[in-house]
C-alpha cells in the first residue's frame, strides 16, 4: 500500500508564498458591504462564475424544453397537442370539430431557431465558458481576482440582459425569431418573408450584439488575467490545460465575435435604412423590392467566419476540463501536455481558415471550397492527438470512476463519434449529399452539443464543492450519467441513418414526400429517448440545487487529491482567494505518480532528486 | 388540471431523487466510504464494459438494420452519373473512420476497466512519449490526405460547369415561398432572361422579359421530365429568400438565391421506370401504398423522384415537392413536344405582347409548314380545284391593294411551292366583306388578288400559271354581322386550276 502523502498547504504557502500586501488594503468592506453587492452586483469571480451558471442553467432547461416540443411534433406529428395550449396559447391551432391540436409551423420554426440560438450561445458559451473560466482562472493562476472584477461584473450583466431581451421576445404576438439560429437574409431581413423575422428579429439581433459585448469584455478579461496576474513561478508551460483552452477560447472569441457583430450591424441597417449589403433582386408578396446588388452569401461569410470558430469556443473550454479531470481522476498526468496545448494552439488557428465549409453547396465559387476541404481536414489531425493523448492518460492509471469522470469518458466517447462524422461532412463531395440533412444535425450535436454539456457535467461535478463547500450527490450523479450517455446516443445515433437516407433538417414534418416519411417509428423513437434524457436533466438540476445546502459537505480542502492551486484556498474562500500570501508554484500541474507519490501539489517545491533530474 | 398533475409529478419525482440521495449518503456513513467507493468503483466499470459491448453491437447491427438508407447500398443507390463516386467516397470514408471508432471506443473503456481503482496502486507517472505521439500524428495525416485527395478529385469532377461549346439540356428552376417553379427553354435551346420587376403572379409568374425573342417559346412544366443518360444543367433561382434544390436521389444540392444563379450539372442514369424496378425486389417497397387499399398499387410502384428544398425558407419550407421523372429520350421528345410556350399561351398579341401584330419566327415556319401541307393536301384531291386555300397571312392596307411588308413570308411560302411544282398553274382570288359599295369592293378584290399575282411574277413564277380574280363581297365565309366575320370575310385565298402530269 503506497503511502497516501498529505500536504500542509498553509504552512506551504506562508512559507514559500508571494506577499502582494492584499489585506492591507482594506478591500473586505467594499466586497462584503450588503447582500446586493456580495451576490448581486458583486466584483468576485467566485460569486460571477456562479451567476454564469444559474443563469446558463436556467437557459439550458429553456431551450431544452423547446427542443422536447418540436421533437413531440416530429414524433407524433399526428398526435393532439392540446394539453399544451394553457401554455402555447395560440400557437397550438384548434381543431374546431374534433378538438385536435396541431403545432403552428411558424411556431416549430421558431422553436427551432430559439433552440439553437440559446444552446449555443447562452448555454455553451455564456454557460459554459462563462462559468468556468471565471472560476478557474484566477484559482488556477494564484491571482486574487480578474484583472478587471468590474469588466468581469459588466460581462455577466450583458449577458444578463441579453437573456432578458431574448425572453422578451419568446411573448411576441407575431412569435420570436424563426429563421434559424444562423440566421440567413433574406429570410432574416424581410418580416415579409416571416412573422418572427419582424419584431422577433429585431430584439434577436439586440440579444445577440449585448451578447457579444458580454463575451468581448470577459475575453479582454480573461486575456489580461492570464497573460498578467499569474503567481510567482506559474509560467506559461505549468498552467493547466483548463487555462490553456480557456485563455485561447478568449483570444478566438475576441478576434471572431466583432466580425459577427458588424455582419449583424449590415443587416440592421438592410432591415431598417434600406441599404442592400445582403439583398438584390427580391420579389416577395406580389411586390418587386428596390434593393438591388446586394449579396446574401456575403452574410454568411461573416456569419460564419465567428459560426465556425464558435464551434471551438464551445468545445475547447470542454476539452480542457475533461483534460484536467481525466487527469486527476485518473491519477496519472495528462498525457502529451504540451502535445495538448499545441492542439489547442493549431485548432484556434485553422479554426479561423475553415468557415466556408458551411458554406459548400451556397453557391460559393467551387474551386474556393477546395482550399477550406484541405483546413477542414486537417482538424482532423490535432483532434485525433487529443482523443489518443486523453485514452493514453487512462492507460495504466487508477482511475476513480465517480461523476465528474464518468462524464469525462463520455465526452472523449461523444467526442470520437461525432468527430469522425466530420471527417464526412468536410469533404465537399460527400457534403453534396449530407449538407443539410440530419447526418448535420447528428454530428455537431454529439460533437458540439453533447459533447460540450458532457464537458460542462464533468466540470461541475467536479468543482462544485469548490463552489459551494459540499458535493452532489454520487449516485444520483450517475444516474444522471448513465440516462444521459445512453439518451444522447439513443437521440443522435439514428439521426444518421435519417441523414444518409437524405432526410432534411428543419422539416416540420416529413410524410409530404416519399422519400422522407418512411421513418415515422425512428422518429417516435428518438422524441421518447428525448423525453427520458431530458428528465434526466431535471434529474440534475434537483441534485445540484439540493446539493448546495444539503450536499455532504467537504471537509478537506482538496477532497480530489488534486495538484492545481484551487484547492490549496479555505474551503469557504473570500474575496481575494487565498487568507494571507498568494501560493508561489514550483512545477507544472500534472505530478500524479510521479515517484511512486500520488500526487505533488503545484506549490511544492522541487525535492532534491528531482532538481538533479532537471539539471540534466 | 393536467398542469397541476405535470407539477405534482415533478414535485413527486424531486422527493424521490432527494430520498434517493439521502439514502445513499447514509449507506456511505454506515458502511464506511472507502467499501462503498470499492464497490462502485467496481461496478461502473463492469457497466462501462457492458456499455461498450452493447453500444459497438447497437451501432453494427442498427447500421445492418438500416443498410437500405445507406448510400449506395440496397435501393439507395444514386440515379445519377457523378452519384456514384460520392457514394463509394463514403463508403470508403466509413471503412477508415469505422475502424478508427471501434478501436478507439474499446481502448477507452478497456482501460477504464482495466485500470479502475485498486488500493495500493500508484498511477503510471507517464506523461508523454515523443514516437507515440509522433506515429498518431502522422497516421492520421496520411489517412486524412488519402480522404481528402479522392475527395478532391471527386468535387472538381463533379462540380465544373458545362463548356459553352457542349450540348446540354439546360432547364430552369425557381424557389420561392413555398413552390419550385420548373421552366424548360424550349426548341431553341437556350432561356429566355427574367427580371424581377416584371414577375407578375397573374401572367408573368417568371418575370420572363418578353421582349427577348429566346423567351418566346419558353415553357413552364408542372414536373421536371429529364432524358434518361443526357447531360443536363439546371439553373436554380430564387424569388423572395433561399432556397435550396435538391434532388436527394441524384446527389444533388445547391442554393437557389435571389439575384444570384447558381448552377448544377449532373447526368440522370436510371429512368424512373428502372428505378421502381430495382425497388420492387425489396420487401420494404412491396406493401400497398396506401394501407387502407391493400389491394391498391404498391409502394413501389408509386415511387417517383422527388425534387426538395433544404434551406430554411420560411414556414411552409417542409412542403415545396416536384416530381421528378426521368424517362427514356422517346417519351421525352413525345413529352416535350407536347409542352406549349407561357408566351404563346398567355401573352401572345395580347397587350403584354411587345410583338403584337407582328409576326414571329415561329409563326412563319409553322405557317409555312401548314401552307404546304394544305397545298398538298390539296393536289392529291381528285379535283384539287374545289380546295381553296385561304391565304391567312397576306394583308393590304385597309380600303388599298397595298401590300403589307408582313405578307412577304406567306407569299416567299407561295413562291417555294410553285418553284418546287413546277407544273402547277393557280388561281388567286380576292375577297371582301360588304361595307361599302358593292362594286367598289369587286374592284379593290380584283387589284389584291393581282397585286398577290405581281408579286409572284417579281419572284420569277411565270405568269402563265398565275391567274387572278376578284370575287368582291359575293363569296362570304362567315357572316357579315360581327367584327370577327367580316374579318374572316376580307381575304386571300388560293386554288389549284391545273397540273400538268
């Protein structure tokens, strides 16, 4: 039996930690004056990371009861949904004479489109990134907080508004936006074109750009922390592979989401000044517009130049908590770390060099597409380095098979198989037949979708005591896991078959054509497996809310044995994290094993053997 | 009611999940962490196991299940010349990324069982291996350079458009909320151009710009009739939005944009008649089509090719079909033939007509066509002098045996003939309706008729076979009462007097 080593991590930090003079500076009145400004309006990370996460969750429930809407109307689209008029009011269509409700068409679009827009960007982004690069930044680097709390607090309440204008818009007499999430003119531009693309676009495009004034001041934030508050001895090569993929989220977020912003910008003033960036040549309800010269691929090039790097800002803060926590869970250092973070690094990179993929039967000049294949493809190369590297860390390990890593597994489980879906997708030529079908739908929501949330778990179930002093609870974690691995699968596997079959996504149903409605049991299928992965949610939810005030509560600092300086703070921590000096770190995050010692801590220094070895 | 019940579930569901935690909690307290995480620890993994094993099946067999919706397996396969390749470029696709998704998929959970938690054991302070990680690297890459080469070569095959110089048949197709509109160009070849500011929904659905002679004899088709093995390239618009034509069948799929054409090229390979054959031999197409009439066709037999459109385009997008029918160059001339142009039908000589009152290629040859077989016709009578042959594109100026400039092609027509029966001698009367004087009118038929004679005499036709007369308003052919009578009343008309044998 190998000794279990303890670490003393007070006496650790006094001794060896960096003195900035913090509580000298009488900061504890400003934080902790009254309850608005300690959980409201509050300037702490800690407290913001939280808020990111309430308010993701409340996002993720929404627009994941949409998706169980629509998936009834896909499953049983013959089935009276009139149970559901106390709460869709009059966008279930009676039936007069034999009392059946049908779903409104311009409602299900609606419901589609909202889907998409939350998940991505309120869930994944907002609550996923937002979460948790807010929590783990400034604890992992040994900073006190952000480098700027009050940009930090602005970010959160951006976002906040963004959501309030967003469910502003869910009660419009004329429905919310409906023209799906990427929003393509002309359909996007002219309310003639659709009831959502009036007022419901309107306030769309208000949500989305107070979004994105949200994710530019975390980034800058986020940027600036990592670059600049980072504790004695914590040098770029020793930060932890969750920074890594946080910090490069940032800088992609940062360089992606204005180019969004200004495509939004053009169409605002197509919708509202009469300018023709996207528009030429339209004929809509008996009636020739004057725009002329416009174009409205030019739309999709800045819409996607952010779609696709989008992409990996969902995904890379996922991949970076499941890195970390195979890793600790697994007690053995990540494997090919900085393999990892040149990953990273390369994926940011041809993430911005990859955008017209979307974009392969639009019209665009063929002969361009055959440069934006070879990027796509050769994604494929760092993001098979990370699944190898993530299964190597498991080999020969000591894995502990609780929550967080149960999701983690999953996530490398979700992450294969729908990577490699992509390796399809990306080749223009089979693009041809796949674009736009439900083989999309299914990869990039097992890629990016079940993935990310997969990641977010594990994210969760592992840094909740750090959040709140106590832990879920175990079993109904995997519960949650296993209702939720096998219902994703059951959801998204059998949407291949309908995309090879040609099936097209955003049908609001499919018996018009023969080739499409010969599915109607996978589809029953599927919206049942919605329905149980969906209770599986609420599942976690219950969990995690009773979780924090009657959770087991942690009684060790660092209760995963972990080696990361977020577990070496009180378990209650305060503003400013750490009581006295900041730790001083003396090697990089991953010392699991490593001389037959379970773990050494960041901040322990280099023992006299391994200073040998280093001299060499 | 039902959303009191629906709360009380959920209230109901949360108590249970609470309990379930406290319970477990407490078992923990009782029998001491460290066996209880033993035995979990245990069973996950085994479950894991369980799982990879069921999920590898699952996936082997829901795929063998569904081998039918699989490209270019069963009565999937493509109906078109480029189909194929994109087919087996995913096959060979699925061949690499299966063997990569089953291998990988059992190392992970093998090694999350294999090495679950153990007392006593230390993980492996492995933390990277330079020749590993150099062969997982360059492994991949060479597979992805393998996938994207052939994939290349498929899309620049595939994707090129037709040389100007190559014969193809080109049609056109328009989206808009929420129907395809199919136009064909015709026997000219080539369609005519649009413009939206001349799309009118009650008579120029199109915009079709008619002051563009190649629009003349345009058609508009309810389905798409395309000849089985001839190249086609369709031209895709679109109205008010996008929209997207696809033709699942055919590996085929591209944006129609407003203001911007876009284009596809493919060759259709299977007639719709082949393709129903080749379904009829799966038992899943060998139900009635219609299970209330189990005695109906079967499904098998009602199949068709389906035209889609795959981009969002407002709330009727799942709605807008067209048949597709792809059928052997017979039935396809039969079928073309059979099409009559929007303009002739709807536009010609109304006021829309740009060419109204003058006369149109097209008119001239089938006139032309029509003049010689009534002649003729005519000559193989046994007494060809009783056929007259009315001369319905020959005008003079009201009250004048002026010709006009648009009678030259009936009587070049005229001329031809004669030229080519040489031995036949005609007559040439003229007719008039009853306004005016009675003898005036014989007068003004008399110098037509030898106005028509003089010309033909210009044209070389010797005179001795030329007669002319004038009937004046003796001879009506319709009444005198209405407009359109007195019309028919005013006229040329012609007669075989003699024939030389």
């Amino acid at each position: 039996m190998s000794e279990v080593r303890t670490f003393n991590e007070e006496a650790l930090i006094e001794e060896q930690g960096y003195d900035d003079h913090f509580h000298e500076h009488h900061h504890e009145d400003k934080y902790k004056s009254s309850f608005i400004f300690k959980y409201i309006f509050s300037l702490d990370h800690k407290i913001i990371a939280r808020q990111f996460l309430f308010t993701g969750m409340f996002w993720a429930i929404i627009g994941a009861g949409m998706s169980i809407i629509f998936r009834l109307q896909l499953g049983f689209p013959d089935e009276s949904l009139a149970w559901l008029k106390p709460m869709l009011g009059r966008w279930i269509m009676m039936n007069e004479e034999t009392g059946v409700g049908t779903l409104d068409p311009q409602f299900y679009y609606a419901l589609v489109t909202m889907h998409g827009t939350i998940i991505v960007f309120f869930v994944l982004t907002a609550g996923l990134s937002g979460t948790f690069s807010n929590l783990l930044i400034p604890l992992q680097l040994g900073a006190r907080d952000m480098a700027s709390p009050l940009l930090n607090m602005m970010s959160y309440w951006f976002f906040f508004l963004a959501g309030v204008v967003m469910f502003f818009s869910l009660f419009l007499s004329t429905g919310p936006f409906s023209g799906g999430w990427v929003a393509y003119p002309p359909l996007s531009a002219l309310p003639q074109a659709s009831s959502g693309s009036g007022a419901g676009m309107t306030l769309w495009l208000v949500s989305l750009t107070l979004f994105v004034v949200s994710v530019l001041l975390g980034g800058i934030n986020y940027i600036t922390t990592v670059l600049n508050l980072r504790t004695k001895g914590m040098s770029l090569w020793r930060m932890p592979l969750t920074i890594w993929a946080f910090f490069v989220t940032a800088i992609i977020g940062l360089l992606s989401f204005p180019v969004l912003v200004s495509g939004f910008f053009l169409l605002i003033a197509d919708r509202s000044l009469g300018t023709s960036f996207y528009l030429s040549e339209i004929f809509i309800n008996g009636q020739a517009l004057d725009y002329v010269g416009g174009s409205p691929v030019l739309y999709q090039h800045l819409f996607w130049f952010l779609g696709h790097p989008e992409v990996y800002i969902i995904i890379l803060p996922a991949m970076g908590i499941v890195s970390e926590v195979l890793s600790v869970h697994a007690r053995k250092p990540i494997f090919g770390y900085k393999a990892m973070v040149y990953s990273i690094l390369a994926i940011a990179f041809l993430s911005f060099i990859v955008w017209a993929h979307h974009m392969f039967m639009s019209g665009v000049n063929p002969f361009i597409s055959n440069f934006f294949v070879i990027f796509t493809l050769i994604i494929a190369v760092p993001s098979a380095v990370k699944v190898f590297n993530w299964i190597t860390t498991l080999w020969g390990g000591n894995i502990r098979l609780n929550s967080p890593m149960l999701f983690a597994i999953g996530f490398v489980s979700m992450f294969i198989s729908g990577g490699l879906t992509g390796i399809f997708l990306g080749n223009s030529a089979i693009d041809i037949q796949l674009h736009d079908t439900y083989f999309v739908v299914a990869h990039f929501h097992i890629v990016m979708g079940i993935a990310a949330f997969f990641g977010m778990f594990a994210g969760v179930y592992h840094w909740f005591p750090r959040m709140f002093g106590r832990f879920m609870n175990e079993t109904l974690g995997r519960i949650h896991f296993w209702m939720t691995m096998i219902g994703a699968y059951a959801i998204f596997w059998p949407m291949h078959y309908l995309g090879m079959a040609g099936v097209p996504r955003r049908y609001y149903r499919f018996d018009s054509f023969e080739a499409f409605g010969q599915f109607s049991t996978m589809n029953e299928f599927i919206t049942i497996a919605a329905i149980i992965t969906f209770a599986a949610q609420i599942l976690f939810v219950i969990n995690f809310i009773w979780s924090i005030n009657n959770g087991r509560k942690m009684t060790t600092k660092n209760p995963w044995l972990a080696t990361t300086l977020e577990w070496t703070t009180p378990i209650k921590a305060g503003h400013g994290n750490w009581p006295g000096k900041i730790p001083t770190v003396h090697r990089w995050a991953y010392d699991y094993g490593k001389d037959g010692q379970d773990f050494i801590p960041q901040i322990v220094p280099l023992s006299e053997k391994e200073l040998a070895e280093d001299a060499h | 009611m039902i959303g009191i019940l629906i709360v009380g579930i959920i209230f109901l569901f949360g108590v249970v999940v609470v309990q379930i935690g406290k319970v477990t909690d407490l078992t923990a307290k009782i029998r001491g962490e460290e066996t209880v995480n033993r035995n979990i620890t245990n069973s996950q993994a085994k479950w894991l196991m369980v799982f990879c094993v069921v999920f590898l099946v699952y996936c082997v067999a829901s795929a063998w299940y569904y081998k039918n919706s699989m490209l270019g397996y069963g009565p999937h396969e493509a109906a078109s010349a480029h189909g194929g390749d994109i087919d087996s470029l995913f096959n060979v696709t699925l061949f690499f990324t299966g063997i990569v998704f089953i291998l990988t998929h059992i190392a992970l959970f093998w090694f999350t069982y294999k090495y679950r938690r153990q007392e006593g054991r230390v993980g492996k302070f492995f933390s990277h291996d330079n020749k590993l990680e150099a062969i997982w690297t360059i492994v991949p890459a060479l597979v992805m350079v393998y996938l994207v080469t052939n994939g290349l070569v498929v899309w620049n095959e595939v994707m090129p458009d037709v040389d100007p110089q190559e014969e193809v048949l080109e049609f056109e197709a328009t989206g808009s909320q929420f129907l395809w509109e199919i136009r064909y160009p015709g026997p000219d070849g080539k369609l005519g151009t649009k413009n939206f500011r001349l799309i009118n929904g009650g008579n120029n659905p199109l915009g079709q710009d008619w002051t563009d002679k190649k629009n003349i004899d345009d058609f508009h088709a309810t389905d798409i009739y395309l000849p089985v093995n001839q190249k086609v390239r369709v031209r895709i618009t679109a109205k008010d939005v996008l929209h997207n034509f696809y033709l699942p069948h055919f590996r085929l799929k591209m944006d129609a944009i407003p203001g911007l054409p876009t284009y596809f090229v493919f060759t259709p390979t299977k007639t719709t008649e082949e393709y129903r054959e080749e379904l009829s031999k799966y038992p899943e197409w060998q139900v009635p089509f219609d299970p209330e009439d189990p005695n109906g066709p079967q499904r098998w037999e009602m199949f068709d090719y389906e035209l889609a459109c795959a981009e969002l385009c407002g709330k009727g997008h799942y709605s807008m079909r067209r048949i597709v029918k792809v059928v052997s160059q017979e039935e396809y001339d039969e079928w073309f033939n059979a099409q009559s142009s929007y303009y002739v039908q709807n536009i010609r000589n109304t006021d829309l007509d740009p060419f109204k009152g003058e006369l149109l290629d097209y008119e001239i040859n089938a006139r032309s066509k029509e003049l010689l077989s009534e002649f003729e016709a005519a000559l193989i009578e046994d007494n060809p002098s009783d056929i007259s042959i009315n001369l319905t594109n020959v005008f003079f100026n009201t009250g004048s045996a002026e010709l006009r400039e648009r009678s030259k092609y009936e009587l070049e027509n005229i001329s031809k003939i004669l030229k080519e029966y040489s031995d036949v001698s005609i007559e040439i009367s003229g007719h008039t309706d009853n306004t005016g004087d009675a003898n005036a009118n014989l007068i003004l038929s008399r110098e037509r008729a030898n106005a028509v004679i003089n010309y033909l005499v210009n044209k070389g036709i010797g005179s001795n076979r030329l007669r002319a007369v004038g009937y004046g308003q003796s001879q009506p052919a319709d009444t005198n009462d209405t407009v359109e009578g007195r019309q028919a009343n005013r006229r040329i008309e012609m007669k075989i007097i003699s024939q030389n044998l």
